[in-house]
C-alpha cells in the first residue's frame, strides 16, 4: 500500500521506515516485535527450538515454494517479495500475503502455526485422558476367568475347521474388497454430485457456488447490489443441491457482464468469506483514533484508547466502524501486532481488560476458537508450546479454505 509523505508529499511503500524522497519518518511503518521471530531464518530456528515434528507432518513449509497440497508456507520470491500461502486440498494456492515486509509477512505464519498448535495439543490431551481412563490390557485379562484346556481333536476334525477357515477368509477378503469399492464408488459419486464452482441462473436469479462442497452458495441481493452467502444448502433451492440438475443452469466460472448483477470478486462479502471472516489481531489507526483488535472473528473484542481517560474502552457493537470489520479494508488501518513505545500509547497488554480476557482464557473447559491463532503470547513462554512429541495426527485442518 502506498501512503503520503507527511513532510515533502511523496508516495513510498508503507512498509518502508523512511521516505526515499527526503528521508523523513514514516510514523505508520508496520513494525513487529522484537522478541520473536521477524525473519525466515528466525521463525525456522523458533520452529527447531519447539520441538516440531518435521514439516512433511506439521505441513509448515518454512522458506520453501511447496508446490503439493495441504500445505502452509512462507518463502522469498525471485523479485524481492515474500510470500505467504496455503495450497488446498485440491492443489490449489490461496495467498495470505505478498509484499517486502518480511516481519508481517513471517508473523502471519506464525500466528497460523501457534493456532495449528493448540489444536493439536487440545486433541491429544482429551486422547491422553481417554487413554488413562481405561483399564490396561494386562488388567482385563488378570479379570477374567481362566478358560479350561480344550480337549484335542482329531485329524478329521482338525481338517473340517481348515477348511471352514478357508472358505471364511476367502468370504471376508471378498467383503473387504466389496467395501473398498463402494467406497471408492461413492467418493467418486460424491465428487460428480458436487456443482461446479462458479456462477449459475436460475428462476431470474444469479447465484455463485463458492467452493468445491455442497455448501456456501451466494446469491446476488439486487436490492442490496451485492451478494449475499449462505453456508445452508437449504438456503439453495433444490434444483441446485447437485451437479446433474443445477448444470442447466451453470453460466461459466468467471464473471461475464452479460449475467447482470456484478462480479463476486469485488463484493466485501466474498472478501470476508475468503478471509474466514476474521480480522487480524493488533493496533489499528482509524479517524485519528487508535483501536485494538484482541481476537480473530471480525466483530468481537474490539477496543479504543480513550484520550480523555488515557485508558482502553471496550468498543460497543454499534460504535464499531464498519471499516474495520473487514480484513480487505481493515488491513489499511493496521500498524503493529505488539505495541511499541513510538506509538506514545499505553499497551493493551498491560491493562486490567487483556488480563481478565487472558484468565477467561486458561479457565475456559472448552477454549473458544477465537483465541486460537491471537499473537498475545508471543512475548512470553507462559503457553509453553514446546511441543515435545512426534504426533500430529488430529486432522481437522479445513484445506478447503482459504486460511
């Protein structure tokens, strides 16, 4: 993004820290933390020193261009830039971020990873306590009864349990392979049923199928002059549940002005579903006052600095500007995930709210998604994410999103 100079007028690089026309400051520069990693070559050795599986297991792919699927990476590019991506499940790569500043673009990552981390430690804790609450295997057998020696059989006999034996593995072999082809029947069923991604007309109405599953449809809200999501199939009438009868009615994959309404790409509410309508955590600039977003879901846990009482104020729902409810726009007002002293500002951190938030947080049974992924722990150890163990296996990463 390209901001003014405010001392000779210029445009430059808002991840620069001083105009390269005359050198003054740039007051606005995105700046991250000092205390954890703001390099590759730091956020690997921060990776190293967790204890992490490698990443063919974690699927983090630190200074590496991955090209499989279910993949998260970040890498320098040929022209200068760092990336920032997720390869979905089916190939495809959604880019988080791509520009010069490698402190922000390093700190997406990682935010991404400490999310990925508490999930997988949250899933193998509830596992441990299953696990301890059962009764070993020597203890159920030390339980039951002892059977009676079984009297010996004869050559005729021996020889009618053979047989039998072969005529039942012969049986189950021929269910198992019975059961892999169902399976895979129905996998490949399943995937001809689904739309196709793209735009349809139906019943004077333009919809678009948003990704490859039978949900998230949009529809255009010509009232509105914009679109609208729905994540219930329900929502769809029925003749656009499945590929065989919506395919009538599908218009092409990218926008045509010839459909009406307008391209789904340019509408903030695609945006937000792109972005998993969440906004970052960190400070934000807006109207000359400084707010603080303290989760991830787009709406909630929002704060301003009051002047007046020099203090932070929980921003009511409907004082909240809708700009900054909206990563694509917010994203221009953001300037720091960590306070810093320039700022001339107290730290969030530091305030009898952060705190409050922070022990709803580690006395909560079921933790709430929303803390997953917030940058608040990065300047200290007290969520311990040494990860001390070779197991990642909770497979509940959505590679269908985008992030």
């Amino acid at each position: 993004m390209k901001i003014k100079c405010e001392y000779c007028g210029s445009m430059f690089d808002d991840t620069l820290e001083k105009c390269p026309n005359c050198g003054g400051t740039n007051n606005n520069v995105r700046r991250s933390t000092a205390d954890q990693p703001t390099t590759i070559d730091e956020l690997k050795e921060w990776y190293k020193s967790k204890g992490l599986p490698d990443e063919e297991v974690t699927r983090f792919f630190i200074g590496r261009d991955y090209k499989g699927s279910k993949a998260f990476g970040i890498y320098k590019a040929p022209d200068g830039n760092f990336v920032v991506y997720k390869n979905k499940a089916d190939g495809s790569r959604a880019v988080r971020y791509e520009g010069t500043d490698e402190a922000y673009a390093v700190n997406e990552l990682l935010t991404r990873l400490k999310q990925e981390i508490l999930e997988q430690k949250a899933r193998t804790v509830n596992k441990s306590a299953a696990e301890k609450s059962g009764v070993s295997p020597s203890e159920l057998k030390a339980t039951l009864p002892q059977k009676e020696q079984a009297p010996a059989l004869s050559p005729e006999e021996t020889q009618k349990i053979k047989k039998g034996l072969k005529i039942a593995g012969i049986a189950l072999v021929a269910v198992i392979i019975a059961i892999i082809g169902i399976t895979a029947a129905v996998k490949i069923h399943r995937k001809n049923s689904i739309p196709y991604i793209g735009y349809y007309k139906h019943n004077g109405e333009l919809y678009y199928h948003c990704e490859d599953s039978l949900y998230y449809w949009a529809k255009y809200n010509r009232n509105k002059n914009d679109w609208e999501i729905f994540d219930y199939i329900g929502d769809i009438d029925e003749e656009l549940h499945y590929r065989k009868s919506a395919k009538q009615y599908f218009l092409g994959e990218d926008y045509d002005s010839s459909y009406g309404g307008s391209d789904i790409q340019n509408s903030l509410e695609y945006k937000d579903y792109l972005n998993a309508y969440w906004v970052d955590t960190g400070y934000y600039d807006y109207e000359d006052t400084v707010y603080y977003h303290n989760g991830l879901r787009q709406d909630s846990d929002w704060y301003y600095f009051d002047t007046d009482d020099n203090d932070w104020m929980a921003v009511p729902d409907d004082m909240l500007p809708d700009a900054l409810t909206h990563e694509s726009i917010a994203d221009d007002f953001w300037y720091t995930p960590k306070w810093d002293s320039e700022t001339q500002l107290t730290d969030f951190e530091d305030t009898a709210i952060y705190r409050e938030s922070l022990e709803q947080y580690e006395t909560s049974e079921d933790k709430d998604e929303s803390w997953w992924g917030t940058d608040s722990d990065s300047s200290s150890d007290d969520y311990d994410w040494d990860w001390g163990s070779n197991s990642w296996d909770s497979g509940s990463t959505d590679w269908n999103s985008n992030w």
